[in-house]
C-alpha cells in the first residue's frame, strides 16, 4: 500500500495540483457533467470530475489506499452498505455515529441483514465476530464516547471470505490513525469535518485497500448518484491543505480543557482518549498519534443542568457536527436516537479559539 514519498503533512499541501506550465496552482472548480466525446472522460457521474479528483488523489495518498468522494459520509456508508449481499452478517459498535446506526437498523428491520451491536473494548468478541461477519464496521475514535478500537488486535483476527473491515475515520484523521496499514479494508470519512474543517460543505469518503472493492463502489456511486458537488470538492481540499495545523492545535487546547473539566466541581465524569481515566486511554495509547479534538463530558444534575450550561454559552456555539475551526457543543441525548447516553452528556468540538478563551466560556457555562 503506497505510503506518500513525502511526510503526510506535506503531502496534503502539495499533492492533487495542476503540473502544467501556466496552470493555476490550485485545481480549478471544473463546473462540468459533460466532456467533449473522443478520448477520456463523456459524464461526471460515471467517469469523474477533475475536482473532485484532486480531492480523491489528496485523500486516498493520506489513508493509503484508493479514494472515492461521496456527497456526504452518509452516502459513502451507504454504499458500502449496498454491497452487502441479501442475508449477511452487519456487526457496528455498541457507541457509534447515530446516522449510521439508523442505517444498520433500516436495512435489518427490511430484512435486508442481520445486525449485532459489539461494545468496542470488547477484542475478543470482534475477532470472534469477524469469522463469521460479511461487515465489521468500527470508529477509529467513537461518536460520542471517543472510545478507541484496538484495531491492530481485530485486523489482524482471521475475517470470513469476503468479510470487510471498514473504519470510520472522522474523529482520528489519517494523520492519527492509518486503518488500511494496520489491516482494515476500507476507511470512511465525513468529509464535512475535520476535513474541510470550516462547516462550510457535505461531502464524504471512501478509500479503499483492494482495486476490486474500489471498482464496487465506483459502481455504487455511478448507479446510485451519491457524487459530490464541484464547490465541495473544491473547498474541501481547500480545508484539507490545513489540517495538520489545525488538528495539532485544536488537540493541544482538548486535552487542556479536558484536564481543567476533569477537576471542575460541576463535572461528573470526562470523556477523551488522551485522559489515563478513560478506558482506551492504553490503547489510544499505543495506536493513536494524537487524540483527537472532541471532548466529551457529564455535567452534574442531568439534562436540565447540561442545557442551561448550552444556553450560557457565548464564544462556543450550541450546534450540533464537529471538527470545525469552531468550537461547537451539544447535548447528545437531546439528538433522536441517542437517548441511550448519560442525560447530561455534553459533546464539545474544540476548533481554534484561544485555549483560555475556551475555558472562562466553560467555567461560566458550568455556574
Ligand atoms: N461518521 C461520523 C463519525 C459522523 O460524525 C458523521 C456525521 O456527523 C458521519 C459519519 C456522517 O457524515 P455526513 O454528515 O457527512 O453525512
């Protein structure tokens, strides 16, 4: 699997631009579903667009692999979704991103596959599961709790023929985790995050270890329309171009703020990776280069406190997504289908505000 010739920093500055003399040094927004009949590319939704492969040739040298852009994360998880013959085997993590979740849960109550739900620090119960599964589907670093999966342990454990490993990989970035080098199949991505970065576009994406899988998907996309838009694509690899400094800088005020919520008195209990209370903090440990840039934490006296904490705030916005340049905050049980979580479990995305700015905001949120 090709690793980029150059550090991955680098790499997402200077890759997918124009080589010609004259050209601009940014791909152009290539506004085009039809091309000129003779050799290469007819239509954009079976053949591509320049744009949004400049953002796929970005993306696939940052996972390894072979990357396709979707219109949103959702539409990528669909597709891999539709590759699943009538009557296989879903297993998804007992946290996970509550829209993929619905989806598992659609496609099971049709009858369309079986869905087990595996709490992610269970190791043994994923190998085990991945002899028999057709999908294993993981996080990286889960949606909301920000558990991390020992991928090394499960990748490595015998997969039935034809299984698939796929790992969403929002939380993490590339430049934490490389699923398909440890031996994942495929890497999803919503793009609309840490990414892009601006919360600004939807767009997702796939990357994909295997040629054939890739060719699979490709398929998916040409059948189903799920392409993205020119404009996305285009800020997207604008967004991406930063991200290694704006995760290291984001990742270095969420452990910040997460230590200083760890010793509030209105705190009940925090949630991020890079914490040696949390319960993946050893693996995280050992898999994770950096830990991520959402924090998650219990406010005390439940979902009336956690609210009026929502109401205080000034400087982070109350809205829901992450991975934004900025801070944003939400009540995750307050979202349909997540009522399962702690009442006044808060998810706070740390974008780039001045760290001490982030906490007065917190410590006045918290009374
Ligand atoms: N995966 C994760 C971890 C997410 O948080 C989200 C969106 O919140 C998605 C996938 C879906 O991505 P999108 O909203 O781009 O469809």
């Amino acid at each position: 699997m090709a690793k980029p010739p150059v550090k991955l920093e680098t790499w997402l500055v200077v890759a997918g631009r124009p080589e010609e003399a004259g050209s601009p040094l940014n791909p152009p927004i290539v506004p085009a579903s039809n091309f000129l009949r003779g050799a290469g590319r007819t239509y954009a939704r079976e053949e591509g667009n320049p744009t949004w492969e400049a953002f796929e040739t970005v993306v696939g040298g940052l996972e390894g692999g072979r990357a396709l852009a979707f219109s949103s994360g959702m539409a990528a998880a669909a597709a891999v979704f539709g590759l699943l013959p009538e009557g296989s085997l879903v297993v998804l993590p007992t946290d996970c991103y509550q829209g993929v979740v619905s989806l598992a849960k659609e496609g099971a109550s049709r009858g369309r596959w079986r869905l087990v739900r595996l709490p992610l620090e269970d190791t043994a119960a994923w190998q085990r599961a991945a002899r028999q599964a057709d999908l294993l589907w993981l996080e990286s670093i889960s949606n909301p709790l920000l558990q991390v999966t020992d991928l090394v342990a499960i990748a490595q454990a015998p997969r039935k023929a034809g299984g698939l490993l796929a790992v969403d990989n929002t939380l993490a970035t590339p430049l934490n985790l490389r699923p398909l080098e440890l031996g994942a199949d495929l890497v999803l991505h919503s793009a609309t995050k840490l990414l892009g970065g601006h919360s600004d576009l939807l767009l997702g994406a796939l990357v994909a270890r295997d040629a054939g899988v890739w060719t699979r998907l490709k398929k998916a996309r040409t059948l189903h329309g799920a392409t993205p838009g020119v404009l996305e694509a285009f800020l997207a690899l604008r967004g991406l171009r930063t991200l290694a400094v704006r995760l290291e800088r984001a990742e270095r005020t969420a452990a910040f703020l997460a230590e200083k919520l760890a010793a509030h008195p209105q705190v009940e209990r925090v949630f991020y990776p890079g914490l040696p209370s949390h319960p993946s903090h050893e693996v995280a440990r050992r898999l994770l280069k950096g830990y991520g840039t959402v924090v998650s934490f219990v406010v005390r006296g439940g979902a009336g406190q956690a609210e009026e904490a929502l109401a205080r705030l000034r400087l982070i916005r109350h809205a829901t997504s992450l991975g934004g340049v900025e801070s944003t905050m939400e009540r995750r049980a307050s979202v349909p289908g997540q009522e399962h979580l702690p009442p006044g479990l808060l998810r706070l995305s740390v974008g780039l505000e001045a760290p001490e700015d982030l906490w007065t905001e917190l410590e006045k949120a918290l009374g």
